[in-house]
C-alpha cells in the first residue's frame, strides 16, 4: 500500500496554491496601485485618478481612517449617515440636498477632517445623507486650497504664497 495521498487531495491542494499565489498578487497589486496614486513632494500634493475615473484623498474623521471621492461639483463635503451614526456625530438640523439621484433628505453635523499631506479643517461642516455609498470632499474643503487637475492628476499646492 502507498503511503502517498490520493490523486484528487493532490488535485485540490494544486489549486488552492495557484489560488493563494493569485490572491496574494492581487492584494501586492492593490497596495502598489494605492500607493502610486497619492504623493506629497515638496508642499504639494499629486493625486492620480483612480481606475474607476475618480480621484481618492485617504484622510480621517475624528481619527478614523476614511477614502474621501473628491468631488468638485459638491458644495459641501458629504458622508453616509450610517457612517455618521458609527462616529457618533451630533446630529443637526435637517437639510435637503440635490444629488445626482434627486433631492435627499439628510442631517448637518460637524466633524474634525484630517486629509493625508497635512490639510486640516476643524469642526468642518458636514451632510450626512442616508443614501451616500462613500464620503464626498466637497468644495467647503476643496475651495480652500490651490488646485488644478491636468493629465488625470489633481495637483494641490500647500506651500504659502
């Protein structure tokens, strides 16, 4: 009798290798691509265009890691409620926003804002609307500093003058 084990674990143990090394490269891939699309040199900051066409900022709110979507055709920066709910944000007075899908109605709270490269914005002004699939860095941020978008990169310009 054959100590060796049978054809089919064989098989199996094949294929969740190929599938680990796979898995494994794709998740080397993300992590390069991440850290390719955001660079700060010398006060400003570049930031390439994502592969689904948007630019992603990685920040915090009140300490919490968060991918803000750059969205310059927002008033205001925007989050889920969910979200705010998990932050436990105060909640304020209601408002009604037009979005892309109509008018929503959602809450106005206030949040510290930390966005990588060293912008800050302190107890910003914030909409927090039931429907909203990621956090929208709106024009009350974006208004603030010296951009231009040129190539698909969203250059900001920190240094003073």
């Amino acid at each position: 009798m054959s100590s060796d084990p049978p054809h089919t674990l064989k098989v199996v143990t094949g294929w969740l290798l190929v599938g680990l090394v796979v898995f494994l490269g794709m998740q080397w891939w993300l992590r390069e691509q991440q850290q390719t699309r955001f660079a700060v040199q010398g006060g400003v900051i570049e930031i390439r265009r994502a592969a689904d066409g948007h630019y992603h900022w990685p920040g915090t709110i009140n300490g919490r890691p968060i991918d803000f979507l750059v969205d310059t055709g927002a008033t205001g920066t925007a989050i889920p409620a969910s979200l705010a709910r998990e932050l436990d944000l105060p909640v304020g007075a209601q408002v009604r926003s037009s979005t892309a899908g109509g008018v929503v109605v959602g809450f106005e709270t206030r949040a510290d804002i930390t966005l990588q490269g060293g912008v800050r914005a302190e107890r910003l002004r914030i909409t927090a609307l039931p429907a909203l699939d990621s956090p929208l860095l709106g024009m009350n941020v974006l208004g603030r500093l010296h951009w231009r978008q040129r190539d698909g990169v969203l250059s900001i310009d920190l240094t003073p003058g």
